[in-house]
C-alpha cells in the first residue's frame, strides 16, 4: 500500500518524465499510462483521508494536473490552492494552472492563460477570459498574458504540429471553432 511518503516520490517520477514527446508516438503513449499510474497512486493515497504537508499537497495536485478530465484538473486546483494557502508559493501558479486546465477541458476560456494548444496549424494559447488582469495572473505567478502569446509563436515556430487524429473532443470542438474565425 502507498504512503503520504511516496507522494514526493511520484513527483520526482513525474518531473523527471519527457514531456517534449509527440502526441501519437509510443513515448507519448508510454508517458500517458505512467501518468495514468501516477495518478491511480495518488488517488489511492488521498483515499486513505491523511492530513497532508503544503509540499505534499503540491506533489498531488501536479500529478493530478496531468490527468485528461476535468475532475482531475479540478481536484489539482482545489490541492495547489490548500498548498498555497499554507505558504508553499510553487502552487499558486499551479492552482491558476489547473483552474485553466478544468476550464479548458469544459470549452470554456481559461482564467490566466497558462495552456498552450495545438490548433492544426501552429500552437496558440487557449481562449482566455478578458476580465482577468496581469495584476492577477502576477498574483498567482502566471506570466503576462503577452509573454504567454509570445510562448505560443516560439513553440509554433520550433515544435511541429502534433497528430490530431486522436485529439479529445473539447480540443477538436475549438478547433473546428477557430477555423470558422479566421
């Protein structure tokens, strides 16, 4: 059985991960199940109801960021924040990562404009919400909405386009979206 100890563990394995595969690839593939694992791991650990430390709490939200539903992303958010507000600052530009993760996977703009996403012909950065100021995102660590847009026209000019076949839905559904506005 798994202990609140092997949770600082599996965020070492997480980090030390390859995360410049290209979807569709079997690395990708590979990456995918170890990170399936990891979270399993650590939803079997949360279930045993322990009292967690801010690192801890940390290492259970970044590995739940990793996940492909929204109640993953959510929980994430929900852990990072808790981290946060016991004084451990790496979360909070976590919490706001996996706040615009949920949101992503529900089609909706993000807060901060943390994700970055492939969009068939270069990457850009997932709808954001224009009420959200850089006054927040700085709060929250996130970098400037600008510096976020400037990321996503490196990566599209370094990084070839992922294979879409396989795309989730809601990436599909915002493709289709952006197409019809350009």
């Amino acid at each position: 059985m798994l202990s609140v100890a092997d949770l600082v563990c599996l965020l070492q394995e997480d980090r030390a991960e390859e995360r410049s595969v290209v979807s569709g690839s079997p690395e990708y593939d590979g990456l995918r199940r170890r990170d399936a694992g990891r979270r399993e791991a650590v939803r079997s650990i949360l279930g045993q109801r322990p009292l967690l430390t801010a690192e801890q709490l940390f290492a259970a939200a970044w590995i739940l960021n990793h996940g492909d539903m929204v109640d993953e992303a959510k929980q994430a958010h929900e852990l990072a924040l808790q981290a946060a507000e016991q004084g451990f600052d790496q979360a909070k530009w976590l919490a706001a990562a996996a706040l615009d993760r949920s949101l992503m996977y529900s089609g909706r703009p993000q807060r901060y404009g943390t994700n970055i996403v492939p969009d068939g012909v270069g990457y850009r950065l997932w709808d954001v919400d224009p009420a959200t100021t850089d006054e927040e995102r700085a709060e929250w660590n996130v970098p400037l909405l600008a510096e976020m847009q400037r990321r996503a026209s490196v990566l599209s000019a370094q990084s070839p386009q992922p294979n879409l076949n396989n795309a989730p839905q809601w990436l599909l559904r915002a493709i289709e979206r952006w197409r019809a506005t350009r």
